[in-house]
C-alpha cells in the first residue's frame, strides 16, 4: 500500500473545486468575536472608506492580486489586497467560459444566492462582494490565514482526538446552522475546512450546495470525489442532509487515521467498498470515537446520526461545550503559524503559492452582466457594513 503522504498529494491533485457562501440579515447566533474588539489599522480604514463611499461599486482593478493561494477545476484562490483599506481578502476567480452553457452555470447561481441569503455563522467563510468581468466571476471572501486543514494533516498525519474533537465539533456546529436554513453542504471534504488565524473552523466553497432541502426533504444530483460519496449517493437514490454527517465521518476518519475509510486505491473498488464492506476501525483509537464513527458511516441514511442535537449528546464530544464553542470561547488546540507580513504564506502549499499570479486579474475590460444579478456588495444586501479582517 501506498504511503499516507502519496494518498493525500493524489486526492490533493483530484480534488474539484472550491468555493463559498455567506450571508447577512440578522444573525441567528450571538457574535461573540474577540476581533471584533481588537479593531486593526485597516479594519478601522476599511470601515472609514466604506462610510465615505457607501455606494461605491466594487471591481477587479480595486484589488491587488499577490500569491495563489487555492486551485481548482474552474479557477483559482488568490490572496488579495484592498488598495485602499489594505484589507486582505481570498478572492475565487472563475473563468465565465468554464461555466457557460453548462449545469454549472446554475451551480455558480446557486452558490451566489446561497452566499447571498443568509448566512451568519463563525465556523462559515464570508462572501463580501462578487463582481464581473467580460471574462471572469469574482468572489470576496474572508481571508483564512491558517490556510488548509489538509495541509496541515498531510504534514502530520493524524491528529490526537482532542484535536480532531475541536475541529469535528465547530464542523459539525456549522453543518446544523446550514440544515435549519434548509441547506445541504454536500462538499465536505478536508480541502474545503479552513482555519482562521486563530486556528478555528472555516468551512468554505459552497460550489455545490443544494438549497431548498428541509431535514426531510431530497434532492436530485451530485458530483464530489469519490471518497466523500455516501452510498445513497453512488446508488443515485434520493438524498438529504445524512450526507452532510456521512461527510462528517470521512473527515473525522481522516483525522484520527490518516486516510478515509473504505479507501482503495483503485476507485471501482473504493466504490465497492463504500457500498458494500463492513467498516473496520483498528485500535489506537478511543471507543467512544470509534463509536461516534460507526453512527456517521453508517450506510443507511435513515439508521445514521442525522441531528446535530443528536451528535451533541455523544460521549466523544462530552469534553465539548456547545455554548462556549459557538462563541469561539473554547481556545483552538493548535495556532497556526503566524505570517510576519500578509504575502508571507507559511499556511499554503508551495504548489499553490509558487504558481504565477495572471497579470489579467486586476483588468477591468469591459462591464459585462452575462450573469445578470450577480454582482454583489455588501451594500446592496442586507448587511451594510461587511465585517474586515477576520484573518
Ligand atoms: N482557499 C480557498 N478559499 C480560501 C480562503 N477563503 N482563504 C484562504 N485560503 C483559501
């Protein structure tokens, strides 16, 4: 068998793509955000330049493009500063003729009216502004400094279960905010978890999700990697949310034992398995861990831990408290390395960052509404003031 590291830099070169949502309206948790009372520089800056310029529109050419950060089947992930607030942002950039005329066109649709609606969770990356050229799709989003938790597990291995404990709940927190909204993430995969500066959750690339699907509601499509797809999936039966807390499982398995379960390098049998074969869980892992796994990877949706009421209760996360957890009160178990100045990417896979920066991000051309109502700033939604610096 292959070695771990190997695994992972395939599944790294296969995996699709990336991307967002957001939202606004009123908060349906308490923010309790230790930034926000450590107002920077340039969070100040930003907020002054968007008072003075409430209305102003917001493009491509306002934007430093510095490193890659982030790659995909459709675009690129790119480290980008403000020119005028200095605020650094991740912007997703998608090529329109990758996307036109085809399915993926509503996908992107979708994901901009998902980041739109309403999303206002710690553990879910922000969208601050869409815009477009003739040729491309921009997103604004917050800036994940911590980069990766795939990258970080690809350079350890595994983690010890308090910290794969950390990361599944805050995970898990963000998956039930989504479901209440109707929400199916459908991606959830370890390229798409984030970490913040401080080393809490960012679940990010909302390319995929399905909106419109209640707890017991389904829905039609899916595509992923391979080793994310729940049964019903590979079996196209209906789906719902269970595939959120499949996923759930696949991650957490990673964590704990350094490759996904059912895994098998060859993909057909990978499916066999995940359809078929019992899952074994080695020792070296605690019972209640192995417990909380055999509940998730369950192969019948129906028999599966489906409610984040549910997996609250579990004996693995008793260590957990949900209350303190969601106001990100509960210290991170690991701080990501701390960048000395904004372009220096100790979090971020050299693959990504040496690549060369397109000269063409930041040209204008012409004003172009192809995707007509999707450009989008803060001020034409319901939050008037974006919330800067979260990095
Ligand atoms: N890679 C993909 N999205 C990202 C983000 N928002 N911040 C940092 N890295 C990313």
């Amino acid at each position: 068998m292959r070695c771990v590291a190997a695994v992972m830099r395939d599944r790294k070169a296969d995996a699709s793509d990336f991307v967002l949502k957001l939202l606004s309206g009123s908060p349906a948790y308490p923010r309790v955000d230790s930034e926000e009372f450590e107002e920077t520089q340039s969070q100040a800056s930003a907020a002054a330049w968007n008072r003075k310029f409430p209305r102003r529109k917001v493009e491509a050419a306002h934007f430093d493009y510095l490193k890659v950060i982030g790659k995909g089947s459709f675009g690129k992930v790119l480290l980008a500063r403000h020119k005028e607030t200095d605020v650094h942002y991740a912007v997703k950039v998608l090529q329109k003729s990758t996307i036109q005329n085809t399915k993926q066109q509503g996908q992107v649709m979708c994901e901009r009216s998902v980041l739109l609606q309403t999303l206002d969770h710690p553990f879910l990356v922000r969208l601050h502004y869409s815009f477009q050229t003739s040729e491309k799709l921009y997103f604004v989003l917050d800036y994940a400094s911590g980069g990766e938790l795939f990258y970080h597990l690809q350079r350890e291995r595994v983690f010890l279960e308090p910290r794969a404990r950390f990361y599944a709940a805050e995970i898990a927190s963000a998956l039930g905010y989504l479901h209440t909204l109707r929400i199916i993430y459908r991606d959830l995969k370890l390229e798409n978890v984030l970490l913040d500066r401080q080393g809490h959750v960012l679940l990010t690339d909302f390319g995929l999700c399905k909106e419109g699907v209640g707890a017991t509601g389904h829905t039609g499509t899916f595509c992923g990697t391979p080793e994310y797809l729940p049964p019903e999936v590979l079996q196209q039966r209906e789906y719902g949310p269970a595939v959120d807390w499949w996923g759930l499982g696949v991650v957490l398995h990673e964590m704990l034992y350094g490759l996904p379960p059912f895994y098998s390098e060859h993909r057909s049998e990978m499916m066999r398995n995940i359809l078929q074969q019992p899952l074994s869980l080695g020792s070296g892992v605690s019972k209640r861990a192995r417990d909380l796994l055999s509940r998730l990877l369950q192969k019948e949706p129906e028999k599966r831990l489906h409610k984040l009421s549910e997996l609250e209760c579990h004996s693995f996360f008793s260590p957990i408290k949900w209350v303190e957890l969601l106001a990100k009160k509960v210290p991170p178990p690991f701080t990501p390395a701390q960048q000395t100045c904004p372009g220096d990417l100790v979090n971020f896979d050299p693959e990504f960052t040496e690549l060369p920066v397109p000269l063409s991000l930041g040209v204008c051309g012409e004003a172009d509404l192809t995707f007509s109502g999707f450009s989008y700033t803060c001020d034409n939604a319901a939050v008037v003031s974006p919330q800067h610096g979260k990095n």
